[in-house]
C-alpha cells in the first residue's frame, strides 16, 4: 500500500530491476503509442455498446497500460481498467521460457488476445460469480452470459480469440458439440457440484482430460456459451 513506510523503495527497486527493465524493454519495442491508442479505442467503442445494453450500471472512465512484473494479465479498480503488456510478449518471449510457462498458457499471452482478455475481465467483475447454487450447470450458463455479452461487445474480434482457442479447437467443439453435450447430460453431471470436477471443465489448460487429449480445455465454458445462443 502507498502508506506503508517501505513503498517507495520497493517501487524504486521494481523499476531499477534488471530484468523488470529489459521487460520494459520489450513491451516498448512491441507496442508502439499507436498501438495503445487503437487498443483503446477498441475498448472505447465496447464500453459504449455495453451503456447501450445496461444504461445504468458503471463503466470504466479510463484505460491505462503497465507493467505488472509477470502477475497479472488485467485489472479493473476505481474505474480504471488497466492491462499488464508485459503480459503480452508474444508466445516465443524469453521472458516466459525462463518463467517456463506451458505452451497453452503463452499461445493467448499475443497481441491478438489484450483487447478481449481486458474486455471479459472486466466483464466479471461486473456479475457477481457467488450463488449458493454452485453445481457445473450455473457455471456453464454464467460464462456462456459472460461470452454472449463479449459478442455483443466485441463483434469484430473471432470466436477463438474471445474463449482462446485455435481454430482447430473450436472445429473440434463444433464437430462433437452432440457428444460433448451427451457426455454432460449422463450421471446428471450438470448438477455435479464438487469444486474439483467443476474446475476440471472450467480449468484452462492443454485439452480437457475426463473427456479427451482432443478435446479442448474449458468445455463446459463453450458449451454454456452455446446453451445462451440458442436461447437467446
């Protein structure tokens, strides 16, 4: 905190930190100051579809860019939204292979993935993930709304890049979106509501492993988001 007596040697020994400083680095050669304005501008013209779709809640008054030290992707506090562009190097940055991060984790850490990582974290803040009722069911529907609103939000950007699959990925989930549903709907799964089997589906990583190596990770989160479509 700002008040503690130790803030600002800490902060000092952050910014003069060799490596912290060869980030910034980084984080300038890639994103230019145009290349912020346009990410804001995106941000800017979700943040006016979204007044549209619910003129009385909140929205963000501003959008800034930093450097997080490797922790975190997005924050969104006071109205500000901010995006941690360290955290976006590109998925052959050295900074991860010293980190040795999983291949699934860096292939979203791109360019392609801030407007709309920054966009669905913010969203969450915004509807409260607390039910009492906290089975597999109200977890696939809850993010299914989640990605419905970032469609409405961001209609420009891809499927694949919103829930961070590859396009191979989300071919698979189209082509066995019948099984998928079939694998839910057995043993009343749905109303499954041991967190550990929750997380195994709503859990990133490199495939779903209960159903398949080739099956993507977070399925129950396209399939909620596939039960809101064909609802709405």
């Amino acid at each position: 905190g700002v008040t503690d007596s130790l803030y600002s040697q800490s902060m000092l020994r952050f910014i003069s930190d060799k490596d912290m400083k060869a980030a910034y680095d980084a984080v300038k050669k890639m994103y230019s100051d145009n290349d912020v304005e346009l990410m804001g501008d995106q941000i800017t013209d979700a943040v006016t579809r979204y007044k549209v779709f619910f003129p009385k809640r909140n929205t963000p008054k501003q959008f800034v860019t930093f450097m997080s030290g490797f922790n975190y992707n997005t924050v969104y506090t006071d109205s500000t939204l901010g995006i941690g562009l360290d955290m976006y190097l590109g998925d052959k940055s050295p900074f991860y292979q010293m980190m040795q991060l999983p291949k699934f984790r860096t292939r979203t850490m791109t360019k392609d993935f801030v407007v709309s990582d920054a966009v669905r974290s913010w969203l969450i803040t915004e509807f409260d993930n607390a039910e009492p009722v906290n089975n597999l069911l109200y977890h696939m529907i809850f993010y299914g709304k989640l990605f419905y609103v970032a469609d409405a939000l961001l209609p420009d950007i891809q499927d694949s890049i919103k829930i961070g699959y590859t396009t191979k990925q989300l071919q698979i989930c189209k082509k066995n979106k019948k099984n998928y549903w079939g694998f839910f709907v057995k043993d009343n799964m749905l109303f499954e509501n041991d967190l550990k089997i929750v997380t195994e589906f709503t859990a990133d990583g490199p495939f779903t492993r209960a159903i398949s190596s080739e099956c993507p990770p977070r399925i129950a989160m396209w399939i909620g988001w596939q039960i809101v479509e064909s609802y709405m």
